[in-house]
C-alpha cells in the first residue's frame, strides 16, 4: 500500500464545512451533463465516454498501484459529512482521485455551455477538487494524477468522437 502524502499535504489544513461540497458531486456530474446535453450532443457523448473510460482507466490503476491516505482523527462537534464521507469512502485507491478525473471532465465538457453557466461548473467543480484536499481524501499527487488522467481521456475521446462525425468518401463507402 502506498502512502503518496507530502510535506504540502500535511500542511493542508483541515477544513470540515468543505465535505458539504463533496457531498454535492453527485448532483453536480448530473446537472452538468444535462446541461451540456441541452448544449450540443457531440460534447455530451464526448464527456460522458470520457467519463467512464476516465473510470475504468482509475479502477486499473487502483489494482497496480493501491495507495492510502492518512486521516485525521475526528473528535466530538466536527462537521456532520465528515463522518459520513469517512464512512462511506475508504481511504485506500485514491489515485488518481476519481472526484478530481470527473469535475475536470465536467470542466472541459462545459466549454460549449454560455459564459454564466460554465463560470458556474467552473467554481463548483474547483469547489470540490479543493475540498478533496480540505477533508483529506485525497492528496496533491491524486489531483494531479485526476486532472492529467482527465485531459488524456479528454482528448482521446475528442478524436473518437471527431472520426465518427466525419463523413464517408465514396471509396471508403464502397470498400464498406
């Protein structure tokens, strides 16, 4: 098991209220596709695809490189999510983190929605990325390993979804 914890990650403070927006992350992945759907079906497939092979590539990950992240102790009067989120989210297989892999993907997803609405994705999905850290879920190097993942299966999904949306030659469609 791996302990990828940094001088910088212990010097991360504690932040219990940030566990209200892990909390949020569900919902916000749903909002955010809906959104991006309503915007153009291309960016919804891409996203989503992104999204589950972002997944899958993490799970993998998960099995060859099992990591832990070290927490603190919680004492009486400490925020109600934080023992929740402990509870339900082990602290082993964080990286990379797939709360980080899939608020950056809803970021690059939101590049098509108007300037309110991805201003919008933009702070909640930094909102959680952030609280990641704050509750200490996860580290610095499972958000970054999250983010790179992320714009990796982006762009890998982007070429998928382009070669498709190009039209057949005549040649090509009759070699077909």
């Amino acid at each position: 098991m791996h302990v990828l914890s940094t001088q910088f990650d212990r010097a991360t403070p504690f932040i219990p209220f940030f566990s209200v927006f892990y909390f949020i992350w569900y919902p916000f992945l749903l909002i955010t596709l809906y959104l991006i759907l309503q915007q153009k079906k291309s960016a919804y497939y891409q996203t989503l695809v992104a999204v589950c092979f972002g997944i899958l590539v993490a799970n993998f990950t998960f099995l060859i490189y099992p990591t832990f992240v070290p927490r603190p102790q919680l004492g009486p009067g400490w925020n109600f999510f934080v023992p929740i989120t402990y509870r339900l989210d082990e602290p082993y297989n964080g990286f990379p983190s797939i709360h980080v892999l899939t608020c950056y993907l809803m970021l690059r997803g939101a590049g098509i929605l108007p300037k309110w609405s991805r201003l919008a994705v933009a702070v909640m999905a930094w909102l959680i990325i952030l609280s990641t850290l704050f509750i200490k879920q996860h580290v610095i190097a499972d958000m970054a390993a999250g983010i790179a993942l992320g714009e990796i299966v982006f762009q890998i999904t982007g070429r998928l979804i382009k070669e498709r949306q190009q039209p057949l030659s005549h040649e090509s469609a009759v070699e077909s």
